[in-house]
C-alpha cells in the first residue's frame, strides 16, 4: 500500500516524539552522571577512610 501526496499532508503528529527522545536522552545523562557521583564518593571512601561530617 503506498500513501499518495495529498495523503501525507495530511498526516499528523511525530513532531512531539522528538522531546520524548530528548527527555529519555537527558535522563540517560543524569543517571550517568549520578553513578558516577557515587562511584567516586566510594572510592573516596574507601581510599581516606573516613565520611564527611
């Protein structure tokens, strides 16, 4: 089945995925980013010994 000209015109929607995949992309990042904001606290941790107070 193939869509004829007119009929492509008239489809709607798509544009509003694109800040899905951008929202998805931004929580991708903080969650890399938050891991390794824990990661490093751990090895800081563990190489001083101590916890801040």
């Amino acid at each position: 089945m193939e869509i004829e000209k007119k009929e492509l015109i008239t489809i709607n929607g798509g544009a509003y995925s694109i800040g899905t995949v951008i929202n998805s992309i931004t929580k991708i990042i903080n969650t890399v980013l938050e891991l390794g904001r824990t990661v490093g606290s751990t090895f800081r941790y563990a190489k001083n010994k101590y916890m801040c107070r």
